[in-house]
C-alpha cells in the first residue's frame, strides 16, 4: 500500500518536474538569451530584463578608445570645489590610485612581459586590457598606451589617470556586467561641464553642471562593470565579486531589503565600518554647500582590504576596521586530554559581514590563513599551523583561503593573462562557514592543561611576491588580525 502511494506520488512528481523543466526552458530562453561568450572588451552578459537598472543597454555600443579627448574631462580639483568632502574621503583612496598604485603597474608590466614571452596571442591581447579597468579615462583618450608596454601614469599633478569622479559621474549607461562595458558621455570641459549622472537628479540645476538621475548608480551593477573581471579569450573568471554579491543572501531581489555594494562600501566611515555584521547608519548632511540637507550623503572612501599601498593613514584604518568586521573564529575542543593519543580541535570560520566571498577580487593573490598555537600550562607550543617566518613567508601547510590559478599546462600561476582555468577555491561564502580539523598527538606536559588559540589573518599579497615586484622598493607588507579566538581545556 505504502508503495502504491509512493509510486503515485513520483508520477506527479514527475509530471511536475517535467512543467518545471518546460518552463524553466522558456525562462532560460529569455534570461540566458542575455548571456554572452567572452569576448575581447565586455560585457561578459547583461542582467535579465525583470533585473535590469533602466540605464543597463542591450546595443552593447561601449566606449572605446579615441572617443573621448582627454580635455573634456575635469580633474577632481575642479569637483572640490563644491564637494570638498566627498573630494577627501576620494583622495588617497583605491579607486583614486588604481592606476598610479606601483603593485598594479609593476604587476601589469611583468604580465605582458611574460605573455609575450609565451608567445600566446591570447594571454598578450589579456595583458593588454588592464587600462581599462585601472585608467578608464587613459584608455579612452588613448593617452595611456599599452601595445608599447606604457603602463605610466600622467604627470604627478594630474588626478585623471585612476578612477575618479568625472569618469564615473559621467558614465550614463552601462552595456552589461564585467569587463568594463561602460559607456561614457563628459562635456567639453569649463564652461560646458556637461552631465553628471547619480542617484538624484531631483534638486533644481546646480549652476555649474547639468545633472541626471542614474538608476545604475544606486546599484551594484555600477560597480559589476569592472568587480566581474574575465579573461577577455579563454573566458576564465579571475574576480567574481559582483556575481558572488548576487548570489548572496544580501540581493533579495527587493530593493528595499537588498543590502547593495553602495550600502557597506558607501557608508564606511572612520570608526562606523558598515559590514553586514555592523550597523550600517546614514550620513545626514549636504554633498555641496549649494546643495540642500540630506538624511544621507554617499560616502566616498570605498576601502576594501588594501592597507598597503595607500599613504592616506585614514584609509590604511579603515581598511584595518573593516577586515575586523566581517568575520568570526570559534574553536571546538575535547573535555578532557589524553597524551600520546590524536586529540584532535576543530576551528569554524565564518563569513559575517562581506557581502560577497572572503576574501573576493583578485583571489588568486590576497592571502587569508589560519593561524592557530597549543600551548602548554607554562606556555610552551605545543603545535602550531600558519606561522609566519622572518622572511615574510607562511608555513606551507597553513589553513590559506583563496583560488588558485593554472595556466594550459597546469602549472600554478599568479600571471592573470597567461591563466587558463581555475585550479581550486576554498574561499568563505557570504554568510557560509568552513570548519577545519587540525590533529596532534600531545605530550605529557600538555596534561596539566592546554590553551588553543585560533586567528584569522590577512595580508594583500605573499611578501615573495611583491618583493619580486617590486624590487629594492618593497615594503614589509601588513599582516592583519581579522578575527581571533581562545580556548582553555584543564585537566
Ligand atoms: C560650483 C559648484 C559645483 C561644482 C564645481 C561641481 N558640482 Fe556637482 N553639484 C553641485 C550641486 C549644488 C549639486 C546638487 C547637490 C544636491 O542636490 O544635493 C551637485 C550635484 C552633483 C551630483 C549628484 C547628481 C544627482 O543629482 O544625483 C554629482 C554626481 C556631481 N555633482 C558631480 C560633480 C562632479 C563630477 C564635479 C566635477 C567635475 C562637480 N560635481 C562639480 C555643485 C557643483
Ligand atoms: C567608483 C565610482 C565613483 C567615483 C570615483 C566617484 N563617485 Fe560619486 N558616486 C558614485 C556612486 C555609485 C554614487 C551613488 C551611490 C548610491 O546612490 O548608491 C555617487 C554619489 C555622488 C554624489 C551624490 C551624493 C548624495 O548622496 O547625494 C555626488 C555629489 C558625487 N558622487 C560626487 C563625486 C565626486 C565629487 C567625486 C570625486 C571626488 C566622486 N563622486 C567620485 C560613484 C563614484
Ligand atoms: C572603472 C572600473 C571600476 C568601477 C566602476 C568600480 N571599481 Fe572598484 N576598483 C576598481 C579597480 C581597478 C580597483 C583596484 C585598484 C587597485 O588596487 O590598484 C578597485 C578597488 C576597489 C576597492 C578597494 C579594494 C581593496 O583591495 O581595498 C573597493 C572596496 C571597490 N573598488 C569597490 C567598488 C564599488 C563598491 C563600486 C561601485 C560603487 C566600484 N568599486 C566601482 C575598478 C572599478
Ligand atoms: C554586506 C556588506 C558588503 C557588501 C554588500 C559588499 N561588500 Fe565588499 N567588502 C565587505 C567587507 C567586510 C570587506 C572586507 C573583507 C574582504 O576583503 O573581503 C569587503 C571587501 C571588498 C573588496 C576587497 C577584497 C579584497 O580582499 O581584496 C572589494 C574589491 C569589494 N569588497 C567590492 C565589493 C563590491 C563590488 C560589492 C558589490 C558587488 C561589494 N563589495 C559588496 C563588505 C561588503
Ligand atoms: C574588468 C576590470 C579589470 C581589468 C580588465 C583588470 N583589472 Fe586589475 N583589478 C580590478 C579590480 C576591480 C581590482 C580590485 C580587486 C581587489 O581589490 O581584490 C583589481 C585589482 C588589481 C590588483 C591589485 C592591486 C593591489 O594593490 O593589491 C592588481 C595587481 C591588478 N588588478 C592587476 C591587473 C592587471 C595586471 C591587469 C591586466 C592583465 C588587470 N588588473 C586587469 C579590475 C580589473
């Protein structure tokens, strides 16, 4: 009888699945008719239509080099002006020196080198695409020129080369997700400033500049054109942020609930570090003296990890403050030891305030390891798992998340133009965990009790690496505390 049911049960159940399977290929006709093959110069696809801000276009019409003259674009001087604060929390910022940061130009130098090396016209046509994510205003004015391997910035007073904000405000659509499909619309300089685009539009005319409202700015779209990095032939995904923001719990598919890139990068300040295990408040205020009182001001500083390269020591903290907030380490021990037995400790990390994995972006490089210590009674070590030596160099079997890249041979590689396929990612989902086992068998002396203590650290790079980069000018590279625990087991 029970069986009898149970078959019935399938049948429907069948019959159900197979309109889900029809359905499902109709909606896939229609959604994925949006997903493109990678290609050379974005976009690698397009939001579906139920999920596309309005200024997200299909006819894919990006700007391209040579049509932009680098005259019709202001410096962020120009900007402060009117919007001094905004203008300071940019200064020193990421974004403000993507293009000018000595890892990236030392990084985009050798890749090119060795694509070229390599003889791949693939892994060369890569090497070549960085300026459009790092200098988006070089590239388009073709003042910065890579087929010669001109990597240099502007002169040292012109704020144009990096990401700044007469390239994003004049951006007025984008064409799709990843691989930098914006498009771009400045004005002819003073006097004709022309439109900037963002997320109001809803005050009378400023005086100085027209002013248009950007659906894609108030989204993470707006920042999915250039955190979607793939190879521009062989189709590998090396950054996956935006995609990994929206496959999160934080995109709801509500904009009233959906937590957006904007709402913890754009609301960090000093000491509010606004993760998704913090609060996250407004920033009453006016973004020009011009302008009126807002509940909120968009804030500008947009810190990731990266406490290494900027001179600004407000960003350097912010950057510290937020690594300390987005995760947590718990230690599970045995009740009681035994000696010359595998006593073994789990450590759980979990992912509670970044909005996309941990760590995310350029993976393959940024390291975030496990260090965990057993001491004894009297304090000696008992065992001990992702020390860092005096060279800088972590223990080689530490708990380390991140991806790891390999080229056509499988060979691991950190060159994003010659990698052909991802080998491995043990990387922390949004609001995931991960649990690791670590086994030792301990002496007699840890019998009179033992205390384990277990801490998440992060550094941007290997120092190996940076110190290959950048030669004689390296600099000891942060290692930062994100997140620590400690445990005690008596006897
Ligand atoms: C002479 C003063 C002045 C200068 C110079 C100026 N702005 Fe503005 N801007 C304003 C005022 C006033 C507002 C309106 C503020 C408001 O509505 O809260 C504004 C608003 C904006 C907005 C918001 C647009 C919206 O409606 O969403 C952006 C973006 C913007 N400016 C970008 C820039 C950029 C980029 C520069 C430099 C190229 C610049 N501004 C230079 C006065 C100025
Ligand atoms: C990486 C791109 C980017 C850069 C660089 C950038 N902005 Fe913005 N800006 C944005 C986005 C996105 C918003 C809207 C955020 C939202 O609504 O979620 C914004 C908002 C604004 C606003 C409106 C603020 C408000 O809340 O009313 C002004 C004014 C502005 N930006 C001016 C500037 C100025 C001046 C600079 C340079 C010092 C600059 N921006 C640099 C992306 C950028
Ligand atoms: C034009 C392409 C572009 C756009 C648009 C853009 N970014 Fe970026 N962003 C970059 C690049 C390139 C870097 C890396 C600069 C470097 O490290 O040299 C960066 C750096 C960052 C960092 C710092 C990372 C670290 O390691 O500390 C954060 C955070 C960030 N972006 C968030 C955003 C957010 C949020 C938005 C949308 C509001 C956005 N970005 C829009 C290209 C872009
Ligand atoms: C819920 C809050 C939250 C949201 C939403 C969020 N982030 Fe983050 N982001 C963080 C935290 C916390 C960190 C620091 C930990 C880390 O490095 O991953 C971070 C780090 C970063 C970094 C530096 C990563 C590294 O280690 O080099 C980048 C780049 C970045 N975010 C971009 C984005 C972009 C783009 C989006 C939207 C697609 C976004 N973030 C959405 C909280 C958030
Ligand atoms: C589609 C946009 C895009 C392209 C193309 C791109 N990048 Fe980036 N790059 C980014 C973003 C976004 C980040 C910030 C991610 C993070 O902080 O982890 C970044 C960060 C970096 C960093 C880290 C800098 C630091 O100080 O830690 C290096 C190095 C870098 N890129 C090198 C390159 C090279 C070399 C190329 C060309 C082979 C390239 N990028 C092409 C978007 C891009």
């Amino acid at each position: 009888m029970e069986k009898t049911i149970c078959v019935k049960v399938s049948h429907r159940r069948k019959r159900v699945v197979l309109v889900l399977i029809i359905l499902l290929g109709f909606w896939c006709q229609q959604a994925c008719a949006d997903t493109l093959t990678p290609q050379n110069w974005s976009p690698t696809w397009v939001n579906p239509a139920w999920d596309r801000p309005a200024n997200m276009v299909l006819d894919r019409q990006i700007s391209v080099p040579g049509d932009i003259e680098l005259t019709q674009i202001l410096d962020p001087v120009t900007c402060s002006g009117c919007h001094s604060d905004i203008y300071n929390q940019w200064q020193g910022s990421m974004h403000g020196l993507a293009q000018q940061d000595p890892v990236y130009q030392a990084a985009a130098k050798l890749f090119l080198a060795e694509a070229q090396a390599s003889g791949d016209t693939g892994a060369i046509e890569e090497a070549r695409s960085c300026v459009r994510c790092h200098t988006p205003v070089g590239h388009l004015s073709k003042t910065i020129e890579t087929s010669d391997g001109n990597f240099n910035s502007f002169s040292a007073d012109d704020q144009r080369d990096g990401i700044f904000c007469d390239f994003c405000h004049t951006v007025k659509a984008s064409a799709g997700i990843g691989n930098a499909p914006f498009i771009v619309d400045p004005g002819k300089n003073n006097p004709t400033p022309g439109t900037k685009w963002g997320p109001r539009g809803d005050a009378p005319p400023t005086g100085t500049h027209d002013r248009e409202f950007s659906e894609l700015h108030t989204r993470s779209e707006m920042c999915g054109m250039c955190h979607d990095v793939t190879h521009t032939l062989n189709g590998t995904p090396l950054e996956r942020t935006y995609t990994e923001w929206r496959e999160s719990p934080y995109n709801t598919g509500d904009p009233s609930t959906t937590v957006y890139c904007q709402d913890c990068h754009m609301r960090q300040k000093p000491g509010v570090p606004a993760t998704g295990s913090t609060a996250r408040p407004d920033n009453p205020g006016q973004s020009s003296p011009a302008g009126p009182e807002r509940p909120h001001i968009y804030v500008h500083y947009v810190v990731g990890g990266n406490a290494a390269v900027s001179s600004n020591e407000t960003i350097k903290q912010m950057a510290v403050e937020r690594l300390q907030n987005c995760a947590e380490v718990e230690i599970e021990a045995p009740d009681s030891l035994e000696a010359f037995t595998a006593t073994s400790i789990k450590v759980r990390v979990t992912n509670t305030g970044a909005g996309h994995y941990l760590p995310t972006g350029l993976s393959e490089v940024r390291q975030m390891w496990l260090h965990v210590i057993v001491e004894s009674s009297r304090g000696e070590i008992l065992f001990e798992s992702g020390r860092v030596d005096t060279e800088g160099t972590i223990d080689p079997n530490a708990r380390m998340y991140n991806i790891v890249l390999a080229d056509k041979n499988g060979n691991h590689t950190a060159n994003v133009a010659l990698a052909d396929h991802v080998e491995s990612d043990n990387r922390i989902p949004p609001k995931g965990c991960t649990t690791e086992t670590f086994t030792m068998g301990l002496p007699v002396k840890a019998l009179r009790g033992i205390t384990i203590t277990a801490t998440l650290k992060y550094r941007s790079a290997s120092q190996s690496l940076i110190n290959t980069l950048l030669e004689g000018a390296a600099p000891t590279l942060p290692i930062i505390d994100m997140a620590s625990a400690t445990k005690s087991v008596q006897r």
